[in-house]
C-alpha cells in the first residue's frame, strides 16, 4: 500500500491545514467574529445576527469545534 498524502507532512502542518480549512467558509469566520466580540456562543444569538438557519449554524459550530 502506498503512503496517504498527509502521512507525508508534521502533525503541526495537518493540523493548521485542518484548521485553516475549517476558517475557508465566511459564514464560520462571522460567527469566530461574533463570538470573539460577545465572549458567548448562543446559537440563538448567531441565528439572529448572521440571519442563518439553526441548523446551519450548529453545522459550521461543530466544523469549528472538530477542527480545534
């Protein structure tokens, strides 16, 4: 078997490449946004202020939350 591509770079490069990709989406860097300037994360706030669905946001929150 070969070697996956990611086998060939550090852990530290997977890990802000993993990170980064969960940053790739403007809805999620309004909500770091909000929730840096609120120092809260109600997703009721977020639905209210972004104008999205719950369920999209409680999407990207758990895109978030797995990517660290």
């Amino acid at each position: 078997m070969g070697v996956t591509k990611s086998e060939i770079f550090t852990k530290k490069q997977n890990k802000l490449a993993t990170m980064l990709k969960a940053l790739a989406h403007p809805a999620r860097i309004a909500i770091l946004e909000h929730v840096i300037n609120s120092r809260s994360c109600i997703c009721g706030d977020l639905v209210e202020e972004l104008g999205l669905a719950q369920a999209t946001i409680s999407q990207h929150l758990k895109e978030l939350k797995t990517a660290g």
